[in-house]
C-alpha cells in the first residue's frame, strides 16, 4: 500500500531567491484571482463550465514567465479540485472564493518530475534544489528513508516572515498484524477543557504553558491598542505579535505531536469521542475550545495508530457515557451538565464525571470492536 511522509524544514533562501519566491507566491495570487473570475464570466454568457489553462494568461501578463510554470500548472488543478468538492457536496465545501494578498497563507507547490538528467526536485544535504531557484539553502533536521521518493514539496511563508518547505515522500508501506482489541492494552479518552483529556486511568497530559503565552499575546495587544497606526513602533510591535502567534502554535503543535506519539506507543487501542468542538466551543465561549487543538490530537493520534496496525475507535457522541455508572451500569438520567461528581443512586458509588466519562468510552469502545 502506498503510504505519504511529509518532512517539513526552514528555508534560509538569498536575497534573490527570496524575491523570486516572493514573486510565485503574487503570480499563484493572481493566476487563481484571474481564471476564477474568468469561469464565472463564462459561466454567465455561455451557462457552462469551463477552466482555462495558464497558458493562456502569459501572454497578457508575461510577468507569468519569470516564475516556475510547475507553481502555475498546480494553481489550475487546485482550482478544477475546489469546483469538483463543491459540486460533489455544497454542505461540506464552499465555493472557491477571490484570494487576497493579507487574508490567505502565501504559499505554491512544485511537482518532482522524473527527467534524464534526473528529478526536477532534489533534497541535498544543505538544502533543496529547485527549478529557477536553483540551491535553496535549508535546515534539514531529517532524512528521508532507503525506498521513499519525493513527490512534491509546498514552499509556504508564515507570520512572522520565515520560509518553510514542506517534502511530501511516498513509499510501499510494510503490511503490519492488526493488534487485538483488550481491556487491558485498551485507552479511553476524554476531552476536558481544563486538563485537555482525562484517560480511563484516571490521567491528565503534563499541558504547556499556553495560559502564559496568551497572557503575554494579550499584553501585547493593548500595549499595541495604544500606539499609532502605521508607525514604526506600531510595526515593531506587530512583529513581535506575529512571533508569539507563532510560539504558541509551535508549543501546541510540539505538545501534539509527543503525546500523540507516546500514546500510540504503549496502547494497543485508543477510544475518542466524536464530540462536535465547534459547538462545544459556542457552548463553553470561555474554555479555548478550538485553541487546544484536540481536534489536531486525534487526527494524529488517528493516523499514528492506524500505521501501527492499532485501533482508533470513534464512539458515538451521543452515547450516555457521562450518565452512565461504570460500577454497575446504572444510567443517572436526572445528571446535569454542571455537576463534575455524583453519587450513582443505584450502588451508591462515588462517580468523578471526567474519569467515568473515559471508563465507558473504553467499554463502549471494546463492545463496537467486538461487534465489527
């Protein structure tokens, strides 16, 4: 089976590099600008759908030829896939909207070809080397394995002014032995805003200091509010914004990422809620629901699970896992919301909400293992 590895490095590209980056990303801007505008003036003359290719464009704006014709060629693609989500179901994708120069990401892809003289993309062990950007010096924290080939990289450019490349490698994944579902190498996981989840063991994650991050973010903002539009103070101070936006997202992500891997290490099986954070986070306004990036914890723990040969059980949100007793099953349908303890009326047993919460998702999550 064919499987994708994505190493992402920084880019420290020269000062003409950096304006031919610089130039892709406005190109790629104005290309998708251009041929959208054109599909929906044809679609109102002529009542069909129709993409026109870059090509066509680089004659009126030869500006077009200066930048690497891959970038372009990946704009027009991205288009015609944005149009076949949207067709195929409205619900869940929107219709592909005009992208403007400070309210999307700058960022171009660039497809590896296979040539004579070899591949059009290559990693090096100083950086990557690039068509018309030539040898982009890079800090490679990480070698691609024996057997991966590279297919693509996405140069993108965050906040904060840094470059970034992202290598996406494919390769024949090993067949592994799915693992048996048991109580006892079984997790169940429990979202709670306070302690990011509760497992069924009665354990929280050691969290970063995101709360001490927000607060600096937020000195920030008012030592900003009180500074002059446009001036250079006033864009001294919104870089160092910028670098805290990105500090925290680094923490989250890096939090992510370790306790995903570790969870995935030593459990054989993990059960989650499929619990809706976006009306989770209307709830509970106060609580950084979608700041703590639980829905980011589960697609990695998912997919680290899954190349594994382990179990990612999703169990039903509506499911009475909260009122239901783990000591004898009895379901408490006069609990509220509020009450993090409770005594089962039936066995009289001390209930803490969040850890029976956990408890039964792992037994709910076992029992759909076993019907499946």
């Amino acid at each position: 089976m064919q499987e994708y590895t994505t190493i992402k490095f920084r880019l420290h590209p020269t000062a003409e590099q950096a304006v031919l980056i610089e130039k892709t990303f406005g190109c790629c801007r104005w290309l998708w600008n251009r041929m959208l505008e054109d599909v929906e003036e044809f679609y109102a003359a002529a009542d069909q759908h129709y993409i026109p290719t870059p090509a066509r464009y680089k004659r009126e704006a030869p500006f077009l030829r200066e930048v690497d014709s891959q970038p372009l060629c990946c704009v027009h693609q991205n288009l015609r896939q944005a149009f076949l989500n949207f067709f195929r179901n409205p619900g869940a994708f929107q219709y592909p909207r005009f992208k403007t120069k400070k309210a999307r990401r700058d960022a171009f892809t660039v497809y590896c070809r296979q040539y004579r003289t070899g591949p059009s993309v290559r990693l090096l062990g100083n950086g990557i080397q690039m068509p018309k950007l030539g040898l982009v010096p890079a800090t490679v924290y990480r070698r691609p394995l024996s057997g991966w080939q590279l297919r693509y990289v996405t140069i993108t450019k965050s906040g904060s002014g840094k470059y970034f490349c992202a290598a996406a490698f494919g390769y024949e994944a090993k067949g592994v032995e799915p693992a048996a579902v048991t109580a006892e190498k079984t997790l169940g996981l429990n979202y709670s805003p306070a302690r990011f989840y509760v497992d069924s063991q009665g354990e929280s994650p050691v969290l970063p200091d995101l709360a001490g991050s927000r607060e600096r973010l937020d000195r920030m903002r008012q030592k900003l509010s009180r500074m002059e539009r446009g001036s250079r103070n006033y864009e001294r101070q919104m870089e160092r914004i910028r670098l805290q936006y990105e500090h925290i997202a680094n923490q989250r992500r890096d939090f992510i990422h370790k306790e995903s891997r570790r969870i995935a290490n030593a459990w054989d099986a993990v059960c989650v809620r499929d619990t809706d954070l976006a009306e989770l986070s209307r709830r509970l306004r106060h609580a950084h629901v979608m700041d703590s990036g639980f829905g980011m914890f589960r697609e990695c723990l998912k997919y680290k699970l899954e190349r594994q040969g382990k179990a990612y059980i999703v169990v039903d949100r509506f499911a009475p896992a909260a009122k239901t007793c783990h000591f004898c099953g009895h379901v408490n349908e006069e609990l509220t919301t509020r009450r993090r303890t409770w005594t089962c009326p039936s066995c009289g047993a001390a209930v803490c909400r969040e850890v029976n919460t956990a408890r039964n998702l792992r037994d709910f999550g076992i029992r759909e293992a076993g019907a499946a």
